[in-house]
C-alpha cells in the first residue's frame, strides 16, 4: 500500500535555509492537520570537490570545500513531491543539490 506523505530531505548553506523552507512550504510542504510551514532543521558541514566543469557558488574548484550547512526536512504529500523538488531547486544556490525523500506514515 502507498503511503500518502513522504518526508522530503534536503541539505543547503545556512544563509539559505529560510529561503528554502519558504519556498518549499509555499510549493506545499510542510503541512499537517492545523499547522503549516513544520520543518526540522540540524546543522552539518558540506563537503565537496567542484570539477572544472563546475560552476560552484561555495569554494573552488579541484579542492576540498566546506561549508556550514544546514539539513531541512518537510513533510509532504506524494501527490506534491514534483512541485516541492521544482520549488526547491529554483531556490536553492547550488546546481546540483542533494535531496532525497522516504515514504512515512502520518
């Protein structure tokens, strides 16, 4: 049986995460029941290694970088998962973030 919600993960810069969870609850995210805009958020460090053929928004290419970031999860409804991944990455400063989401019971 498919489950209804999923909970949508997603990592960004620090500087950027209230311009994602913003654009993401506007594309649906984040609601259940009476409340909106829910997320959860955890800090990390990013790493990573731009090729040449990079055009990174965050360090150097050809080296280690690492940026303080933080890690984002919504919970959203199967049914809006296209629209959430669409307003996410048009918010997002990299161009290739990292995301994923796992089906959950609610």
């Amino acid at each position: 049986m498919e489950t209804e919600f999923v909970m949508f993960v997603v990592s960004t810069p620090k500087d950027h995460a209230d311009a994602l969870r913003e654009a993401m609850a506007s594309a649906g995210a984040g609601q259940l029941g009476n409340y909106a805009h829910c997320s959860f958020t955890y800090e990390g460090e990013g790493r990573f290694i731009p090729s040449d053929a990079a055009n990174p928004s965050y360090g150097a290419k050809r080296q280690i970088n690492m940026v303080p970031e933080v890690r984002i999860e919504m919970l959203c409804k199967r049914t809006i998962v296209s629209e959430v991944i669409a307003a996410m990455k048009k918010a997002h400063p990299y161009e290739e973030p990292a995301y994923h989401y796992t089906a959950v019971e609610v």
